[in-house]
C-alpha cells in the first residue's frame, strides 16, 4: 500500500458543527501532517506529528484540533470554523529519518467549505 | 529563514513544445532538500523529484529533466515535448535538515501554472 487516503473527499459544515478530517497511510512512515491550501496558493503548514506526538504546530487557532491515536491515522477535528477557513485540507506522510528518502507523500485532500 | 521563489506564474504552451519551469531558494543550512510536485486540476500533489544538497548531478526521468545549481541556487525543471497530460501547477520546495529526528519542514514556492494547448 503506497498511498495516503483522505475522507470525506468534500465536506460542507456550517460555522457551528464539529466535524472531523481524517487521513489514513500503511507505508510505515512515522511522520504525519496537515497542511492547509486556499485557491491559487502553495500548501501552508498546519502541524507536524512525529512518532505520533505533535512535534510542530505554526500557531494555528484553537478551532483546528489534530488529533494522532496511531501511527497510521491522523485526524483534523473541527468546530466553530469560519468562512475564511474554507480550503482544501492535504495530509502528507514522510518515513522515518535516517532512511535514504525523506519526501513528503500526500493525500488527495479534503476540500473544505464553511458556511 | 527559508524562501523559495518561482517567479513564472504562468505558462501556456502548445503540445510537443519543451517548457522550464525556474526556481530559486535560499537557504543558510548547508545541507537541504530541494523537491518539485505536480498538482493537477484533482488537487492531490505528486512528488516528482527530490535533490540533496551535496547532490549536484543532474536527473532526467523521460520527459523530465532537472537542473541543480548551487552557484545560482536554482533548481529548473524542464518539461520535453509537452504533452496535455503536463497542465498542472507545480511546486518547488525546499526542506531544512529536521529539527528532531522526523519533522520536515517543506517551505513552498508559490507555484506555475502550465498549461498545455493540443
């Protein structure tokens, strides 16, 4: 299995649901991400875990709660989104250091709108 | 602090003319990654290719080549004989030696639009 999955694939929410994001990989990589990507724009790094504890988080807002129960899983659980946070959400996945690759694998996102 | 800069925002083309795509980084760490991905009009980004610094060979992958420079800091990508299949945005990327054992940073540039006319 050499791929990162992503569900749901579209997600509608109003600004006062909980929703949740949720990424998938079974190559064995140890470091998981989020990243955050408005139209016409590069991803944005939202938080880095790795060996399933959060090792970056670049000052996100509270609304953005990520989540990682396993090696495999990562969640991005959501409540109180705005507008503004309507993107598509990428989860990438990178093995572990010390191996000869370090290349970020990503999912096919998760494309976000907040009403 | 890192930065990536892809100064085309745009390329169009016909079918079967080459097309390059130019990147410039900088960087103060001596030992850094440089990447290119593909995003097509589905959204999911596609690793293409991955340089180490102290790796200044240059890659060809059928219709894909990359030129590495240290001495201009530019990572080109060129695409042979471009095919349809070709339009998408694409990305280069530059990643720091980790923090702690497992985090990579990728700082993005901000990304060319190729489009492909048949």
């Amino acid at each position: 299995d050499t791929e990162v999955t992503q569900t749901p694939k579209h997600l509608v929410m109003g600004m006062t649901n909980k929703k949740s994001l949720k990424c998938e990989q079974h190559m064995g990589h140890r470091a998981m991400y989020w990243y955050k990507q408005k139209a016409k724009k590069p991803p944005e790094l939202m938080f880095v875990y790795s060996y399933e504890k959060l090792s970056i988080n670049e000052s996100v807002p509270s609304r953005f709660s990520p989540e990682c129960p396993n090696s495999s899983l990562l969640n991005l659980h959501l409540h109180a989104l705005q507008p503004e946070d309507s993107a598509l959400y990428l989860c990438a996945s990178s093995p572990p250091s010390g191996g000869t690759y370090n290349e970020q694998f990503f999912g096919p996102g998760t494309r976000l709108t907040v009403l | 602090a890192q930065k990536v800069t892809q100064a085309q925002t745009e390329i169009s083309v016909v079918e079967k003319e080459d097309v390059t795509l130019d990147c410039v980084y900088e960087t103060r760490d001596t030992t850094y990654y440089l990447f290119w991905y593909k995003q097509p009009p589905s959204g999911e980004l596609v690793f293409l290719i991955r340089r180490n610094s102290f790796d200044e060979q240059n890659e060809i992958s059928g219709r894909y080549s990359w030129n590495f420079q240290k001495s201009t800091s530019s990572f080109n990508f060129t695409i042979t004989a471009s095919q349809v299949v070709d339009s998408a945005v694409y990305f280069c990327a530059l990643s720091e030696a980790p923090i702690r054992s497992n985090d990579y940073k990728l700082s993005f540039g901000a990304g060319t639009t190729v489009t492909v006319r048949a």
